[in-house]
C-alpha cells in the first residue's frame, strides 16, 4: 500500500509547516508537491501523492482523483499516515530487471537557506499571475503583476505588525532591509524578494527550539511563505470560477477580498468582498475575468502607478484621476500578457485570447481646450478592449510599439461612444448620468463557482478563508436558510448550483436529517432530503422540525423540486415551468359528505410570508433578467450532465381530461384523444405564482385534479409545502413534469428540478439584496 510516515516529515518533505484547507478539504501543499487524503480505515490515513516533474507550482485544483470527505483535524493528530501513489505496485527492490546503473548524485551539502529555492520559483510563478488593487474609495484600480502585489502585501504587513498587540516582540529592522537596484520598476519586487539577506531577516522569536535548543526565529521568508499560501488560495479559486461560470455574472459585480485581511495574516477568516461598479467601468471587466486575475480590495492605496514628472503632462492626468472608475496597467505587464496570452502581430492587435485592444493615443500629454464659458475639455486617453469576435467591425489600427516603459488606462472613452452593459456586447450609447446608478462599498458576497444573476444584487453569505488553514468552518449560528427536497434528483440539482461546498457540522443527537451545506445564491444554505422512498405532508414535517433543532438560527425554508400542473385557461403552464407558492392549501383535509360522492375541503389557506413575497414582487418586476438568469444556470447544469436537457417540446402533451392512458406504454406515443402541445411554446422556463394545494395523495387522476382546482384554485399538486408551512416562513418552489394525470411518467423530473433550483438561486440572489441587519443573529 505505502509507506508509513509521520504527519510532520510528511509536511516537511513537502515544503510546507502547515495543513491547508481548500473547498472545505485537507491537502498538505508545498509548491510542487501535494499530498491528499484518499482512504480512511479504522485508524490509519492514506495518502496520495502528486508532484510536477517539471518543478512548477502544483495548484489544488490539479486534484483530480478521490479526496475523502470525512477527515478532519482531529484524525490527523490520532492517526497513523500512510503514503502511496498505488493500490497495488510491482515491487521492484532486489528485482532481476530494476535499474542498477545508478551514479552518485552530485547534490551540493544541504544548508539553513534551502528554501530559497523554492522561494525563487514561487515568485517567477506569481510573475505569471495578476492581481487588481482596487481602491474602492477613490473608485480606481491598478492591474500589477503577482510578485509586486506579493511585495506590497509584505510591505504592508510588516507596517501593521510596528503597531500592532505583539510590537513589542517584533524584531524586524527597517533599515537594514535591502531595496531593488533600480526601484520603481516591474522588477524591482523580484529582485528585493530573492535577496537572501532579507528572506533571512528576523520577525518574532517563537518558542519552540530547534535540534540544538536553539530558539526558532520566524523570519521574512516565513511571512512571504505564509502570504504566498494565501494569495495562491485566492488565484486558485479565481480559476475555480471563471470560464463558463462567469458568463451570465453581471461585470457591475467587481468580487474579490480585502488586503487588510490578507497582509495582516492574522488566525481571522477572509471573507470575499463585493463593489459595485459604474457603467463607465465595465468594458475591462471581461479582460481581468479572462486573466483570471484577483481582486483585492482596500482604501486609499495612493498612486501605485505614478507617471513621471513631465512639463507637457496635463494637470489632470499627473496621477490616475479619482473617481472615474479607470483601471491602470504598466506596458511592461501589459507586453507579456500580450506575448503570452494574445498577439501583438495583430491589427488590431490581441490582448488576451477573447479580447482585442483598440488603442486610441498611447500619451499623457493633453492638449486642453476651453469652451466659450471657461470649461476646460481634455483629451479622452483611456484605452477600449472589445470582444475578440467583434475585430472584424473594428477599423485597421495604426501599429503602436510594447513598449515596457509608461502605463495606460482602461475604462470609457467619450470619444468613442459606446458603453457595455452586465451582459452582451458594448452599445453605442453614453453612459448613465452621476447619481442615477449607485454607489456602494464593497459587502460580503459569497463568492462563487456558479453561473451568475445579470442584475446580481450583492448578498449577505460567506464562503470564508482562514489566512492560516484556507476553509475556515462556519458554525450552526450562521446559517438561517433551509432548503428540502424530495427526491434525490432534487437534491442534485440544488448540489449542482451550489456557489461553493461547506464543511459538515454535527447534528444534535435526536436530529435524523442528512445535510448538505453550501453557499447558494450568495446565502449560507443547508439543505436535506426526505429519507428515501418517504414522501408526504408529515414527513416533510419531521425534516424541518429536525432540522430546527440542529439549526435554531434558521429563518426561512425553501422546499424545492417537481410538482404537477393543474390546467387552467387563466395560467397556460407548461413543463419545465416553475410556480412559485404564494399561498398553500392542505386540498386532502376534509369531509367525505354522506349523501354525496363529492369531498368538502376544509384546508385553510396559509399565505406566504410578506417578507417572501415582496421579494417575490421585486423578481416579477425583473422576469426577463430571472429567465436568462435560469437559462444560463440550465445550460450549465446541462454542460454537466445530459439529464437536465430539456426533453422535446413535441413531447409536452396535455390530453384532455377523459383521455387515458394506453396501459403498458412508457410514452404518450401511442395514446389516444385530442391534446395541445408545448411545441409552440417560447423556449426556455417561464414563472407563475399563485397558490399551491398540498396534500399525500399522488395526484394521477385528470377529473379529480379539475375538481380540486376548481375548489382550491391552485396552480399544481405537490406533497410537502403544507407539512412545512407550519409557520409562514416557508416558500414552495415547484418544476412542474406532469399534467397531475394518467399520462404521468418521470421524464421531465430532471429538468423541472433543474428550474426549481435555479429559481430558487435568482430568489435568494434577491432576497439578500434586500436583507435586514439582525444583531441577534450576528448578520
């Protein structure tokens, strides 16, 4: 199986002093080297291991293969650690055919710097990564490189820590730490984080001693090691959730995380942070998302790009102006991302694969004019980026050399009139006027890897880091969402659009419940299933009551999945559309009348909450965005699995009512009896609200569920809503995969549950646009 070995040598051999935590799972992570938990048995821990041979930096997200999901802190400790690459080897010690023309290996003494090595290749890697420094109270930012954001982030850590609760065991001398040769340039972070002089430097004395009782120094390389883990976290998350995932994402939503947080490198989670930006600002948006560049958020960065002083420089552009929403690039940074990642060959030429730059002039120097009142115009120097697939639109431009001296900026250009929008491609057409969009600071937004809302509000739930451990657990305070589903089809589909996976938390000792934690629609959800095979009114009961118990913060329970239409003319709803319960009747709850073949329902009518349903008003008033928004989230469920396509229009079939059908057949192919088609339907799910007859009896049956319509007036049958609504903090969310008759069969279950779920994401999208500061439950 492998070899045991003690957790610490393992570590050790790794390169690393930490255990990390990334998407609530356990990796010991050097640079190039990666172990994983595989297989727990009993008390003993597998491992697998996983290197680059080439020595580059190895990313979580390059774990493939199996990670248990049960392991946690505690097992390390208690466990025996077993490292392997192999179920079963071909053990080749002592064999006839093994290699034995084996030569010495020549390796230099080892000696106490050895990790500068390492170090040197973490830095050429961050070379290759980008961050954005965006100021959010001067509304600006700058792109720079990984190793200069890594820089500053020492920079300012070491600032913080002259002032900080530990000052007075901080050692670190300022004088004697060794600048670039020649500072203010590109290079200059790389050369002052190899020099081996300042890796060495003393921070703190710690109280551990080494092999000869000597006392462990915590030294800059550690605190630059430490930055490192953090900021490689961040850049593979930003991976984790670009691509497809992003393409529905609204570019006004500016995610990242706050320096403060990062450089202060403290035990504290780090929680993902959301800015609102301005119309003005969106054409550079994709071209940071196609980077995959991090976004870090602070205050008053001051000029991290500052033009050298020049007599012809116009006064306002001797610095990047506040307030305009620019983003500043260096050339330098500018010309290896071209080189590497597009094509400067080209006219116009290719910035990154899905963006071309079309310059206007490369200058600072502004020939200002004055209108007849004194107004002083300047010359509009921002730069435009354009999709790639619009280059043919665009007029040949006149070639301009990479220069790797100066910067430019992005952002609106007046003179070229034409603004972007959330989504689509930029429009001709002049921006919003000052103060009729807002303008906020940035919030919690539960950064995610899923399809995004195009009018995305920002939201209240978190998806934290511990600058330390990555994943930093939530507890049961923190969540107040709870989802419930039916079937486990339900369930996958909710799984499915989760932003981000939690880490498990017990449950209290008489809770039954399964639960799935995550973060959805930017809120902390926990979400369980029926137990199998159990459906009804007072099982459902049971698993909100249970869940309650565990979760005593929780506020609102969403029970979501399929349901059956009930036909109307006033709602023409079809399969695959969504309804939304904003009432629910218990329709088998009555009195079977003596003389009479009829049953009297006596369900009383339990409205919706009004917190929901104003809610619910605000999602109406937006249907259009809801609906792109679902589409978008099927279509990646869809590019995920084939069983959320949507089935053929022509296989919607509503027969009339005394239309049965023929005993045996899996499909409506061969019944009998007029029908109308969803085949002329617009595509994609429509929404419909109203109320919702809940009961345990499955509805097959066409005259008793027109019956039950025209008592109830409901929209369609499902079992659980009422069994929940015990109290008005409850909505129903139904994908409707049936007409509630004898026609009934299973093939649109996949699908109406995928809408249900991506319903239910746009509403909690909403919901927390909309949240309330509550004290009592920390939020």
């Amino acid at each position: 199986m492998g070899l045991e070995i003690r957790l610490d040598t393992m570590a050790h051999l790794a390169g690393t002093r930490h255990i990390q935590l990334f998407n609530n799972k356990i990796f010991i992570k050097g640079f190039s080297i990666m172990l994983v938990p595989t297989r727990h048995s009993d008390n003993i821990l597998v491992w697998h291991l996983l290197f680059k041979k080439n020595g580059n930096r190895i990313s979580y997200l390059d774990n493939n293969g199996s990670h248990i999901e049960e392991t946690n802190l505690f097992d390390l400790e208690t466990n025996r650690h077993i490292l392997g690459w192999s179920s079963s080897v071909r053990y080749l010690t002592g064999a006839a055919d093994a290699n034995y023309v084996i030569e010495g290996s020549w390796l230099k003494c080892l000696h106490e710097n050895c990790n500068l090595n390492g170090k040197v290749e973490k830095d050429i890697c961050s070379s290759k990564e980008y961050v954005v420094l965006w100021d959010v109270e001067c509304k600006r930012g700058w792109l720079v490189n990984g190793v200069n954001a890594l820089l500053h982030l020492l920079r300012a850590s070491l600032e913080f820590n002259k002032s900080d609760d530990l000052s007075f065991g901080f050692l670190f001398q300022s004088d004697k730490f060794r600048e670039a040769k020649n500072p203010y340039t590109v290079s200059a972070a790389l050369e002052v984080l190899m020099n081996a002089s300042n890796l060495d430097m003393e921070l703190y004395e710690e109280d551990e001693k080494d092999e000869s009782n000597a006392s462990i120094k915590y030294r800059i390389r550690d605190r630059v090691n430490d930055l490192y883990g953090t900021l490689e976290k961040l850049i593979d998350y930003q991976r984790s959730i670009t691509g497809e995932r992003l393409k529905s994402s609204p570019r006004k939503d500016l995610e990242g995380w706050d320096f403060e947080d990062i450089a202060t490198n403290n035990e504290s989670p780090i929680y993902p942070c959301l800015a609102e930006l301005k119309t003005i600002s969106k054409g550079w948006v994709d071209f940071i998302r196609a980077l995959k560049a991090v976004t870090v958020f602070g205050r008053n960065f001051g000029a991290l790009l500052d033009p050298v002083p020049d007599p012809g420089t116009c006064k306002c552009w001797k610095t990047l102006p506040l307030n305009k929403y620019y983003l500043a690039a260096s050339m330098e940074d500018l010309s290896r991302i071209m080189s590497r990642l597009g094509d400067p060959r080209a006219n116009p030429p290719l910035l990154i694969g899905s963006m071309v730059w079309y310059p206007s002039k490369i200058t600072t120097r502004c020939s200002c004019t004055a209108d007849s009142d004194g107004t002083v115009k300047h010359r509009e120097l921002a730069q435009v980026l354009w999709p790639s697939h619009m280059r043919e639109r665009l007029r040949k431009s006149t070639s301009f050399p990479l220069n790797k001296i100066g910067a430019v900026v992005f952002g609106h250009n007046a003179d070229i009139n034409y603004i972007w929008k959330d989504i689509g491609d930029p429009d001709k057409g002049e921006p919003p006027l000052s103060g009729e969009e807002s303008d906020d600071d940035p919030a919690d937004s539960g950064i995610g890897t899923s399809v995004r809302l195009p009018t995305e509000p920002e939201s209240q739930g978190h998806s934290p880091t511990s600058s330390s451990s990555g994943i930093h657990a939530l507890q049961h305070e923190h969540y107040r969402i709870g989802i419930i589903c039916t079937l486990p089809q339900e369930l996958k589909a909710v799984r499915t659009l989760l932003d981000s996976h939690h880490q498990d938390l017990p449950r209290r000792h008489n809770d039954m419940n399964t639960y799935v934690f995550g973060c959805l629609g930017g809120q902390n959800i926990v979400a369980a299933c029926l137990p199998y095979e159990d459906y009804g009114t007072n099982a459902a009961s049971k698993v909100a009551s249970d869940m309650g118990k565990s979760f005593t913060n929780l506020k609102w329970y969403f029970v979501v999945g399929i349901g059956g239409r009930i036909p109307s003319e006033k709602h023409n709803i079809r399969l695959g559309d969504v309804v939304v319960g904003t009432s629910v009747i218990q329709h088998d709850m009555g009195k079977a009348m003596q003389k009479d073949t009829m049953f009297l329902s006596t369900g009383i009518v339990k409205p919706t909450a009004t917190e929901l349903r104003t809610v619910i008003s605000l999602v109406e008033s937006e249907r259009d965005g809801c609906q792109v928004f679902m589409e978008t989230c099927i279509e990646f469920m869809s590019s995920r699995s084939d069983a959320y396509k949507k089935p053929e229009q022509d296989h919607d079939k509503l027969f009339e009512p005394h239309a049965i059908h023929e005993d045996g057949q899996e499909t409506c192919r061969n019944c009998k009896g007029s029908y109308s088609s969803g085949a002329t339907q617009e595509p994609g799910p429509r929404i419909h609200y109203g109320r919702i007859a809940s009961g345990n009896q499955v509805i097959k049956d066409a005259v008793m569920r027109d019956r039950i319509r025209a008592q109830t007036g409901a929209l369609c049958f499902e079992m659980e809503g009422a069994g929940v609504m015990t109290t008005e903090h409850c909505l129903i969310v139904r994908g409707i995969c049936d007409y509630a008759d004898s026609h009934k069969n299973d093939e649109w279950q996949n699908y109406a549950a995928a809408t249900a779920a991506a319903y239910t994401k746009y509403f909690l999208l909403r919901m927390g646009s909309s949240a309330v500061y509550d004290p009592k439950a920390g939020q």
